[in-house]
C-alpha cells in the first residue's frame, strides 16, 4: 500500500512553525509496511489544498492530511475536503454535544464557530479525538486513477499522534491485501551519536528480513528494527533480530520500547524503593521536571534545590563558603557538595546534583560555556566527574538533565554512574 | 513571484530525517516577499523525483529543490532534472578540478563517482558550494504553464543556507517584477482560547491589506499580523495594524515579537532589578526550568526548591504540620506559606509557588486531578487562588508553569497577579 501526507497551514509555507508531524506519520506507516512515495505542504487556501488531494490521489493510495480542523475561519480542510470529494457537509450532533460539554466543564461558553468542528462530509467516518475539540475523519472517493482513501486529523502533534495511533494505524492495517504483518520493536540509546550507532549495528541482522530506522530527537536516539512476514512466524523473527540488537547495544541501551530515560529512573528507583534528591544550578530544574513528568513519581522523589545563586547553595545546600572560592561554583568539589547536600536535606537515598556554564555568557578560558560538574551522593559513596559539554544553552541544560538522569539510573542499578556515557572527553 | 520548495530523499519520506530545509527556505523566501505556495518531499525513485518537479512548476514560477546531489548511486536530482528538461549532461571542467583539489588537500584520493558532482545539464548556471563538494545550479525550462525556474541546492543544511543567501536570494530579488515587500508583527496571548481570540478580532483589521495568521503550540497562543505593499508605505501601515490590535487585545497580550512568557517574565524583573524564588510541588521543577531557560536569567533567579514530599514542604520551606493537617497539602493556605518560605529562604522579592494535582491518580471528589494552588507573596502582599485545571500530566504541569510565570509578570509589573487568566472559573 502507498501512502502520501498532506500538512497544511500558512505557518508551515510561511517557514513559521517546523512541520514535525508528516515526519512522525511517515515513521509510524513505515512501521506496518506502508510506503510514503510524497509529503506535501500547502498553506490555507481551498484551491491549494484541493490541489494538493488530487496530486497526491495520484501517487497514494491514502492520504493522511493533518491541519485546517480548527474553530477559526482559516480552518478550511473539511469544507474543501467535502467540495472536492462532492459531498454535503452535514453536523453530527454527538460532536457538537460534546464540545459544548467541554466547554461547559471549565465554565466557559462555546464560541458558536466551535460548532463548525462538527461538521463532516456525507459519508465520512468520524474519528475520536479525546485530547481537543477537532475529530478527524475519513473518507473515501472515486479518483481518474479508482479509488482513494483519506485521513483527516488535526494538527495539533499530541492530537495527531493519539488519532493516529487510536484509529488510523488499526484501519490501515485491516486494509492492506497481504496477510504479512510487520513488527517493530525499538531500543532507545544514550552515550553514542547516529552515525556511530548505525556503524555499530550496520551488520547485526539480514536486510533481507529485517529493517533498521534510526530516529534522532535528542535526547533521544533510537533504533528500531522491524521485521515481516507471516503472523505465526513473526514472534520468533523478532525475537531472535532483538536479541541479537541487544547483545550488540550492550550499555548504550538504557531501556527498549516507547520508553524514556525518566521513565526508566522512575522504574529503577521504584523497584528498589530508593529516592531522589536533586540539587540543581546550570540545569535549573530540568531534572526535578523530568523527573516529575513520570506518572506515579510522588513515590520516589522527594525534591530539589534549584540553587542558581551561590547564597542559595550555601545558605540550602550547605555548601561551604571556602569550596566556593577556592574551587569556583562550577567545580567536582561544589557539585559534590550539593548533591550531599541536597541528600541530607531530602533524606532521600540518592543526591544527584548539577552545575555548570550553560551559555551564552559566563565563559572562560579555564571553565568555557558547556563546563559542566555532575555529582551523585549516596551512603556509600560519592561520585563525580567534570564533562565539557557543546551547543546553546537548551542543549546544554538537556545533556545536562540526560545525563544526570543516567547517574541516578545506573547508580540505583549499582553500577558505576560515571560510565555513563562516551560523552565525556 | 510565487515559489515552491522541493525536498527529496529517502530518510525524509520514511521518517528517519526531519526535513528542516523547507522550513528555512520557506522562512528565508516570506522576507522577500516570495509566497511559498507548495511544498513537497519524494524519495530517491527518478519518476517521483520527475512527477514533483512537473507539478511544483504547475503551482509556482520558481522551485526551489535540495537533496540528491552528492556522489552516490541513490543521488539522482542532476541526472533527472536533465532528462526532465531535455537537455544533455556536461561536465564543467572547472568543478571537475576543483573536487579533485580538495580531496588532495586532505590527502585522499577522489573516489571516481565523485566527478558526477561535476556535470549539469547543459545551459544551467553553477551556484558555487564553498563548504562541499557539490556546487548546485539554476535552470530555465518551457513547461505546458508557461517559462519556469529551478534551483538545485545541496541537502546538507549548512551548504544550502550559504548557497541560498549567496547566490539564490539576491538573483530571487532581481527577478521580482514588484518591488512590493512583505512586514510581519506577532503577539502572544495568554488567557483565551485561540478560537475566542479569533472572534475577538475579526473585525479589527480590513483583510484587503492585511492578513492575520493564529497559531496555538500551548502555551504559546499567537496572533501574526502581515502587511503588504510599496515599501516606503510599509512601516506606517504595520504600525498603525498593530496599534490597533494591541488596544483590541488588551491585557491579553503579554508581549510583542518572537518571545514567550518566561523571557517577559525576565524583562520585567529585570528591568526593575527584583528576582524570585520558586517553591513548586505539582509543577515539579517546570517553572525553574521554564525562567532558566533565558540566558541571563542567573541576574533575576535565585533559586527555588522542589517540595515534592509533605517533609520536604515543612523541613526546607517552612510550612507547619498544622497548616499541612487542617488544609491538606493542595490548598491556598500550603501555597501561601511555600511561597512565604521560599521568599524568606532565597531572599528574593518575590516568592512564586504551586500545589496540586497533576494527575492521574490522587484525586478526590473535594479536590479532583487538575485542582491547583498557586500563590505568590512579596514585601507588600501575598496573594492566591485555586484554580480548576484540566488535561493530563503534562498539560497540568504546563499550564500551572504558565499561570506561575504569568502571575509574576503582573505582580512586577504591579498589577493584581490573580487577574492572571479567565482560565479560572
């Protein structure tokens, strides 16, 4: 089955906003076996984005459009759709019931153009979207080439990604001729770049049987390998591919699945009923955040210190005045000092602490911008080391929070934490 | 003059690549008053490569294409272009040299595919690529629409933005029959729903001259004005479309330009030499995170404490066992006394704080997933408010931060913070 997508919107053409989602869908239809032979992007205008359908009916078999589904009045993929496709658009009231709910449930009144969300073409089979007021739908028509299928979700990413998941993926599966299926199974890396990742496991499995997708979006880099075949076959298939995966990521793997390194901290530091306490400067708050967005994190972290300013680290974290001098805020022996610090405050089993240069400004030549110290703080030891980060100061604040979460999950799995990651110079 | 940008490669259409190239063109085109009126992305297969080419031209004057050009077998952009305008390929004995020269300069020897990278199809012009291998070039064709323009360009984002800003923009300017420009304005809101913001300023612009371009990526809710015309007229007519959309949006507004709430949040504290501590229980970090995200925030931060755990919020910020037992730890009188605490603790002017319930689990009929306190206290006063939230995890945390951030910028700025938003109910 081919598959095109369409993303429409003026701030995509404008260069306003990234399109990630064509990129997401993309990587989610390779996962079933379905191949993009086109992604395009047109802005807000009927004429386009019918243009853009018909284009794409002719290298497709599905298009999956995303975008234009808001209450606004530059929100025109489902009149177009309904125009191109000959249809009346006709209100389903289960819809229009539930947005005014929503509305009603935050004691708001619904702005009567919300009702235009509830509008379909004749026909279409609408799909739930329990994350917004905009269902997708889809529909299908009679094309010069037969006939095409087509998906309609709104733009908005967490929207998109739950619809995609919920209702299209399934359907799409349902519709395809063979009786093959695919299976995918993803290991998430830290500690190692792409292009080095796919060096390392470039010859791990047969191309013949099993395919390999690297996805960076730091600070995550994954590969998923997915095989195919017939159904009775395809555990064992995958099974045997993964293992041998596994065997060859050794640590560079902290977790396997739809997973995250938080997630994985929050599973280890769970498991073994131990507790966190961070101490942060250059990160400031990122790792307490992270660590937060965890369902269910109330059972292993206590808190954290955000000490930005040398009177906080002192006056809080206890960290003595003449560390401070004589070693400089960003140092091994200050970061050692906040992570007991902030240890002894929490009484949690863990201090993990950070501080560092995250830029722009605060360089020297002796601690340069991405200067960072990270330090964890147990009863039986401390630990510490000194890395020289790279990039702005998101990227640093991230690597930073990346690799602190690392300490606290390789420490409370009793290995060493500083071999963390490749990193570090 | 209107244009198209053509993306092709196998990594973009299977999701491996986030194309960024489009959206930077995209971008750099809107500034010359270049409308973008399609983009599109195919694999490394010449028929679709071919297809793309043929359609862009049917929407636009000119195309812009990256991709494809580099010295393997599945570069295939020169090779098809050629054929698709029907002309010959030649080698350019000049480019033919100058690859030669830069493998020797680093000592290696040319791999022989490399002098694909010098041929062109006959007629085109040679765009130098100073930073690679392969230049990139332009060429003129009669399609069924009429004369149209093509721009080949290098997929490796740093050798497309030289080449584009050197050799394609200005000949772009060159070629424009109007001397008409292009001027945006945006603003970002906090406190009404895009769709809200929409009615509410529909009819402050005429449409004839100006258009308006909404975008929601929470918590960012922006409203872009662009205006058009003969340059010499264009500053007056921005301005006086943007004055009167700033009187329609009011106290909705919370800055002006590229920003966001915690950069305004920084200006205002800077600007009157105050800091802030935060205290945070359900946004975990966030808002620390969030202010410390600003370059230069270590002027006006602090520093702040994550109280996660009831012992925590007693031991380090001061909250007594009896307000923690008569109130719970969600309530206004918690959040005052954390936002007290943290402002005693770090000495900054204001103490900014939040308890609640992120979800999902912790609810009670009393106080269900989403409630929040947010209080914040100064010198002068201390005030808060309970709000009722909604959403997962991730979006309580996000909203609660953006409340947070808010409720500082008005205090600041000497308002009542708790007009913050019409959020509450």
């Amino acid at each position: 089955m081919r598959a095109a997508i369409l993303s429409t919107g003026d701030e995509l053409t404008t260069g306003r906003t990234l399109d990630t989602n064509a990129n997401y869908i993309a990587d989610q239809l390779l996962g079933i076996g379905c191949e993009v032979t086109a992604i395009m992007t047109v802005g807000d205008y009927p004429d386009r984005i019918a243009a853009a359908w018909r284009n794409l009916f002719s290298h497709a078999d599905v298009v999956l459009g995303t975008g234009g589904l808001g209450p606004t009045a530059d929100d025109l993929t489902t009149e177009t759709v309904a125009k191109m496709i000959d249809r009346p658009l006709l209100s389903d009231n289960a819809t229009a019931a539930r947005i005014r709910r929503l509305f009603e449930s935050v004691g708001r009144s619904m702005p009567e153009n919300n009702l235009k969300q509830a509008l379909f073409p004749e026909g279409a089979t609408i799909l739930d979207n329990p994350l917004g007021t905009a269902p997708g739908f889809r529909f299908e028509t009679e094309t010069p080439q037969g006939i095409r299928r087509g998906v309609v979700m709104p733009g908005v990413p967490r929207e998109m990604k739950h619809m995609l998941a919920d209702s299209v993926i399934p359907w799409l599966r349902s519709l395809r001729e063979s009786t093959d299926e695919y299976r995918s199974h993803t290991f998430q890396t830290f500690g190692i770049s792409e292009s080095a990742l796919d060096e390392m496991v470039a010859d791990v499995l047969d191309p013949n049987t099993t395919r390999l997708a690297f996805r960076a979006a730091f600070p995550q880099i994954s590969v998923r390998i997915t095989v195919h075949g017939p159904p009775e076959k395809l555990a064992a298939r995958l099974e045997s591919a993964a293992a041998a995966m596994r065997e060859r990521l050794g640590e560079y793997c902290y977790g396997e699945g739809d997973t995250n390194m938080e997630t994985e901290v929050g599973k280890v530091l769970a498991a073994r009923g131990a507790t966190i306490g961070v101490a942060e400067s250059c990160s400031g708050g990122l790792v307490s955040s992270r660590l937060t967005d965890v369902a269910g994190s109330s059972a292993y972290v206590l808190g954290g210190v955000v000490a930005y300013a040398n009177a906080v680290k002192q006056s809080v974290l206890g960290v003595s005045a003449t560390t401070l001098e004589s070693h400089g805020a960003v140092s091994v022996e200050v970061a050692e000092a906040m992570a007991r610090g902030v240890r002894k405050l929490t009484g949690a089993t863990y201090g993990i602490s950070t501080t560092g240069i995250a830029g722009p400004d605060g360089g020297t030549q002796e601690k340069p911008v991405g200067t960072v110290c990270i330090a964890i703080d147990s009863e039986a030891c401390t630990a510490s080391h000194r890395y020289q980060l790279w990039g702005n100061r998101e990227w640093v604040k991230l690597l930073t929070s990346q690799i602190a979460l690392d300490w606290v999950r390789r420490a409370a799995l009793g290995e060493d934490p500083t071999r963390s990651t490749v990193l570090r110079k």
